[in-house]
C-alpha cells in the first residue's frame, strides 16, 4: 500500500510511539488509517468527510506522526486552526468525542450534479438517462423499491443510491446529492472523487466515484430490498436470487426505467 504521495510506507517502518517520515510530512497509510478510524471518517468538530490529516501540536514541534497527537480537520476548520481563531482546547475536545462518531453517521457532503443527463455505471453496465423535462427516473429497482434514481426537479438534477453490507446494513446512503455513511463500517476514504468502504485491510465492501455533474460509477457494494440482494463487482452484476450474472450492457433512454428485479 502507498500513500497519497506514491511512497511506499512498510508497516514494519511505524515504530512505537509514533513515526518519523524520511521524506517530512508524508503520512504512512496505517497511520491515516487508525486517525480516520479513531475520528469517526470526518472532521472531528463538524463531521465533514473532506478533511487533512493534522497534528494537534505543530509538526515543527513534533516532527514525527504519532497517530494520538493527531486528527482530521476540513480545510475550514484547519485553516481556523492555523490562523489562531479555533483554539486547540476547542480541537481536543472534539478530537476526544469526534462528530460522526456522536451520531454514528457522517455529516452530510453533497454532490454537485447538474445539467439534462446522467450516466450511472454499475458493474461495468451503463444506464444513460436524457431528460427532456423533469421527471423521477429509477435506475435499479428491486421488488418496486428504486435503489439507484436520479430525478430532475426544477431544473436540478438529483441522485440517490442505497449501498448496503451482507448482514443488510445501511453503509452508503446518497438521498436527493446528499452523501451520508455509517461510521460502523472498518474504514470510510474518500479519496479524490472515490469513496471507498472496506471491512478490513484489502477488502473492499462498496466503491463508489463520482463524476459530477453527470456520471456515477459504482464499481463494488450490494444493493437489497424485501431479501432480494443485487451484488457489484467491478466487472458485472450478480443477482443472489437467481444466480444470474449481468456485464458490459448498454442502454441510452429518455424515459421509462432501468434495471427491474423482482
Ligand atoms: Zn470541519
């Protein structure tokens, strides 16, 4: 595993008590990790998941990245912290009882899609919606619940998607752009526009990227409603229900439904 930089960072190299980067201020992958886990996947005082991985203390103080000395802060509220206005009492206490760990749930990001069409990718599989006026489209439904929808609503455009574990578990919740997650999952990332959701080192349970203002891939995760249970794979989808596998299909609409399992 690398860290954002491209270093590759041996977990062997993390001695106790914390670690001193060759390169500075690169921050090995364990490390960020145990922080996200500890902070809840968001900024500790207002839960947002975009966030900087930050030392309480001043790193030209510290100068090693001990994963206690540190904690997640949304650029607002480093950058509050970095010009005096947010005292460090104020960020302790938050890095002792993190937002979303509070509340067991992210704070709400919202996506920014817009504009007449929508590309969702789902297991290799691409439904295309034109929208010629607004109108509520569901994308995949299962047994008549729509689980991927996109609509237009006075000229915006809005999506929603339900991604759920084995045990049927909420993980993934996008409501009308508005991206909730579970804090109960192993790890949460959001990297650049994808989010990642794993329920262990290496295992992925649900991925998604975000290409705003048009498109959504959705590349890992289970879709379920009433029993019927819908897995993605990168490559196809797979219906639990009939042992059937879908891949590489193609559809363009600019109205009626996508996929419909029952
Ligand atoms: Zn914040």
């Amino acid at each position: 595993m690398s860290d954002t930089c491209g270093i590759n960072m041996p977990h062997t190299a993390q001695p106790k008590g914390g670690f001193v980067s060759p390169k500075g201020r690169n921050i090995p992958e364990p490390i960020k990790r145990q922080i996200r886990q500890r902070c809840g996947f968001g900024c500790v005082i207002c839960g947002l998941p975009l966030y900087e991985y930050e030392h309480v203390r001043e790193w030209s103080i510290v100068k090693q990245h001990n994963p206690e000395d540190m904690t997640l802060l949304c650029p607002t509220h480093h950058a509050e912290k970095t010009r005096g206005l947010l005292p460090v009492s104020d960020v302790l206490a938050a890095n002792g009882s993190p937002h979303n760990l509070r509340l067991g749930i992210s704070e709400a990001f919202p996506l920014r899609y817009s504009g007449d069409s929508c590309l969702v990718n789902v297991g290799s599989n691409r439904l295309m919606h034109d929208f010629t006026r607004d109108a509520v489209i569901p994308l995949l439904t299962i047994r008549g619940c729509p689980v991927v929808r996109v609509k237009k609503q006075d000229g915006r455009l809005l999506l929603s998607l339900r991604i759920f574990d084995k045990e049927g578990n909420l993980l993934l919740d996008v409501n009308d752009n508005e991206l909730i997650f579970s804090v109960d999952s192993w790890d949460v990332e959001l990297v650049g526009r994808r989010l990642t959701i794993r329920e262990g080192l290496g295992a992925i349970l649900a991925q998604v990227e975000f290409y705003a203002p048009s498109a959504i891939v959705i590349n890992r995760g289970i879709f379920a409603y009433d029993g019927f249970q819908v897995r993605v794979a990168a490559d196809h989808i797979f219906l639990e229900q009939y042992g059937i596998r879908i891949s590489k299909s193609s559809a363009r609409m600019n109205g009626g439904a996508g996929f419909n399992f029952n």
